[in-house]
C-alpha cells in the first residue's frame, strides 16, 4: 500500500515537474527612452544596434505601436497592470504603483514562475509587486564598494552629476558629447546584463520570467569611456522646427545651439548603442544556454524621444517621436522571424499577449487586447482607435490610421520643468493629417472642413476614458457633457 502510495505521489510530482518544463519562459527586455527612428530594423542606418537588429530579423516587428503616456513613471506601470494610466491612479512621475494593483509578475508568481526585475521598474516604492529577485542601481552601488572602479584617465572630460532643470540643458543633456566617468565593466548597464545572465544560468525545473531593464539611452545619455568619439556629432542633422511650433517649445530649450544640438545627438544614439551591446549579453546568454527555444521574448522602449523634433528634447508631448515606440515580438522557434506588422496597437496589449502566449489566466479588468493573432499572423487586425494621455498637462491623444487629434484644458501650469514662458493657451484642439503631413507641423482643427473628424474623435476620447474611469476616484458631475466632461476627467486626483 505504502509502495502503491508512493508511486502515485511520484508520478504526480513528475507530471507536475513535466507541465512546469514545458511552459515557456518569457523575457522582457526594456530601454528607457528609445524612440523607434533611432533603430536599425526600423530603418536607421545611423543606429549602431545589431543586436536589437537581430531580434527583429528573428522576431516580429510592429511598426506602429504606441504608449498609452509620454513618460516613464505611468508607461511602465500601465503596461505593466494592463490597464490605462487613469485606471490604475498612475499619472504622474512619483506616484508609487498602489500595492493593491495585480501585476504581470504576480499573475506569472501564481502560476509556479520564477520572478525577477533587474534594473530600472519606477515603482516609486520598496514594494517588489511579484518579482522575487530585485535589483536596482542600489545593489549594483554596494558591488562597486567590494569592486573599486578603474580610475578615469587624466585629460579624459567626463559627464558631472546629473542636475537637471538646475544646470544649462546642454550640460544635463550631455550636450557636450562625454563619457560617463566609468568604464563598461564597472557600468551599471553592463553589471545589469551579467546579473542576468547569471540567473538565466541558474538551473531550475521552474519557468521564468524576466524583465531586464536598462537606464539607457536615458538623459544624460550615458555611455562607458570606451564608447567615446563612437560618432562624429558633425554628421547629425538638426531637426526641423516648424512654423506653429512655438507656442509649445519649453523655455528651457529655446537657447540651445545647432552644435549642441547635434552633440545631444550624438550622446543619445552613442548610449543606444551601449544599451544594446548590454542586450547582447542577455540574448546570447539565453542561446547559449539552450533556453531560447522555449522562451518567448518581447524587446520595447517605454516610450520614444524627441532630439530637437518640434523644438523639444524629450518625451513628454504626443508628437511621433515621443509617443511611438519600438515593439518587438520573438517566438521561441523564430517562425515568424523578420517578419512586420502595420497594425496600430497599444502598450496595455503586452499584458494580455504574454499571458495568453504561456497559458496563464488574465485577472478581471484588463483593459488590453492580446497582439498574439497578429505575431502568429492569424490576423492583421488591430485597434481603429489609439489612446494615450498625459494628466499632468490635462491632454490626450486619439489617433487613427490617417488622423492625429489631440486636445488640452490648457488650464493646467506645468510643474515638470517644461515650461513654455508664455501665458497658458486655455482649450486647445489640434488635429494632424498623418498622411498629408507626417512631420505634424499643420493644425487643421480650426478649419471647418474638418469640424466633422473633430468630433467623431474627442468624442471617441470622451468614450474611452470613461469607459474606464475607475469609480473610486469620483463621480463625474451629471451636468458636464463634452469638452467640460474631457477637462473634468483629465484633472489628477488622489495622487501623491
């Protein structure tokens, strides 16, 4: 009876160790800051990213995904809980991800996965909301006190603290095109992907999952001193400024020079490149290991950058460059690989996508879509509508295939640094023929022809946010309709 029980228990454990062998592991691999025009397989030349270039050749690429907020802090979280910024009560750069809101990493925690976060997550907190293993610039400061640094060489000009809104912008831009005082050793970059590739070489039944995510190309656009002089800063063009840019280039920006400019350049695609050699390190350490043809990788900058586009440097507004991001999808036998896809989607979808590639249950309210249909190419099919919003401006974007409309309380003084010096503008509508005019330069809302295409699309917006307005954070006046129901739902509540 004992033997009988015994090997019945055996057999139960070994079907169990078998189904954990044989899900896959997923691993996330994030930049901060990469805009998708400054990439390789996105059609950059410039760019110096082989690695992230042979992602692509191997994976599926979408050449139309777009962040559902501008910067770090609410990206990251909201593509991380699946649902909008104003969903989840993340809008602004310091508000801690509440404690309460289910994450990718504890749905994968729930089902037997080993969990890890290596680098930058923006939790604004000391919570690990699911990732068992966590390290930060914390961990790799205390390595550097057991390892001391190789000193920087005399004469070598290196970047000073990082001071932003304090010092000039060309000086926390690295508008001087320097290194960081340190080599790539002793980088916190190059110490993220080794302590990534040492779990990846820990042995274990169970499945992980991973998210490795780097500082990088980041202000002030850091990189080793081996990578100095990587560009010539002269052979950079300086983006056009065009004519109803004005009114929206910040203070802080209008006095920088062409040369400065084009040095700004330079760092940002020279700390690229640093990213992704440390990239390389992860991937090859995953082929090396035998682990690749069972896990299912997604590479994607939390949202993109302008570099001197419409005046500004930096994310933060709904142009292109800032809002569009690069996405890229590996299946674990790379049958799709080089492939594209023009679908427009949104970064809440990369929730949704990895649970349903690994089998895992999604929790209520997920808010995205899975991309999954269209990485297989089942479907070509994704969202006629594209939000993102940014409360701490009041403004939102809806975009479609051909048009861009944007729309802004105006009553709202900046508090990010980014300030215009002119007098607030009061309600705006701006609408961009994306067709016609891709460099967004023309405002057709005012014109009457396309009053029509206005409408429909704020009130698609007015639709989207309060179809998920969480009901927690208020109840919106029965008597607002419209572009004051916009303003109300745009205010930041309940935040710190």
């Amino acid at each position: 009876m004992f033997r009988l029980f015994f090997m019945a228990i055996t057999y139960f454990l070994g079907s169990l160790f078998a189904l954990a062998a044989d899900r896959p592991n997923i691993l996330v691999l994030i930049a901060d800051d990469h805009a998708s025009y400054v990439y390789g397989a996105y059609g950059n030349d410039k760019a110096k990213t082989p690695n992230l270039d042979r992602l692509a050749e191997q994976g599926v690429r979408f050449n139309r995904a777009f962040v559902n907020c501008p910067f770090c802090t609410a990206s990251r979280q909201s593509l991380l809980t699946g649902k909008l910024p104003h969903s989840i009560g993340v809008t602004r750069l310091r508000t801690p991800l509440p404690e309460e809101t289910t994450t990718l990493a504890e749905v994968f925690k729930g089902q037997g996965y080993r969990t890890a976060a290596i680098g930058k997550m923006h939790f604004n907190s000391n919570l690990k909301h699911g990732f068992d293993y966590r390290l930060d610039h914390r961990e790799h400061r205390e390595w550097l006190k057991e390892n001391p640094p190789k000193p920087v060489p005399e004469g070598v000009e290196v970047l000073p603290q990082w001071k932003p809104f304090q010092d000039h912008a060309r000086i926390w831009l690295n508008g001087m095109y320097v290194p960081y005082g340190a080599y790539d050793k002793d980088m916190a970059g190059t110490w993220f992907a080794q302590k990534a590739q040492e779990f990846l070489e820990e042995e274990s039944v169970d499945p992980f999952f991973m998210f490795v995510s780097f500082y990088e190309p980041h202000s002030p656009f850091r990189f080793p001193i081996e990578y100095k002089d990587l560009y010539d800063p002269s052979t950079f063009k300086v983006p056009e400024v065009g004519p109803e840019d004005d009114w929206q280039i910040p203070a802080i920006f209008r006095d920088l020079t062409d040369e400065e400019i084009q040095k700004i350049n330079a760092s940002y695609y020279t700390s690229t490149a640093f990213m992704d050699k440390n990239i390389g390190l992860v991937l090859d350490t995953l082929e090396n290991t035998g682990q690749a043809d069972n896990t299912f990788v997604v590479y994607f900058g939390d949202h993109g950058y302008s570099l001197g586009h419409h005046g500004r440097i930096e994310k933060h507004t709904f142009y292109e460059e800032s809002v569009h991001a690069p996405l890229v999808y590996r299946l674990p036998d790379q049958s799709r690989g080089g492939s594209t896809v023009d679908a427009m989607v949104e970064f809440i979808d990369i929730f949704p996508t990895l649970t349903e590639f690994a089998g895992v249950p999604n929790p209520e309210g997920i808010e995205g879509q899975s991309l999954l249909p269209l990485i297989k190419g089942e479907s070509d099919q994704g969202r006629k509508y594209i939000f993102s919003e940014q409360t701490t401006t009041e403004e939102a974007m809806i975009r479609t295939d051909r048009y861009k409309y944007i729309y802004t309380s105006g009553k709202r003084e900046r508090d990010d640094g980014y300030k215009t010096g002119l007098p607030l503008t009061g309600r705006e509508r701006i609408l961009f023929d994306m067709e016609k005019d891709p460099g967004e330069f023309h405002n057709l809302a005012i014109e009457p022809a396309y009053l029509p295409i206005v409408h429909e699309l704020e009130g698609e917006m007015l639709r989207r946010i309060a179809a998920t307005y969480p009901p927690e954070r208020g109840a919106i006046p029965a008597d607002l309709f419209g572009a004051d129901a916009l303003d109300w739902y745009l205010q930041v509540r309940g935040e710190k």
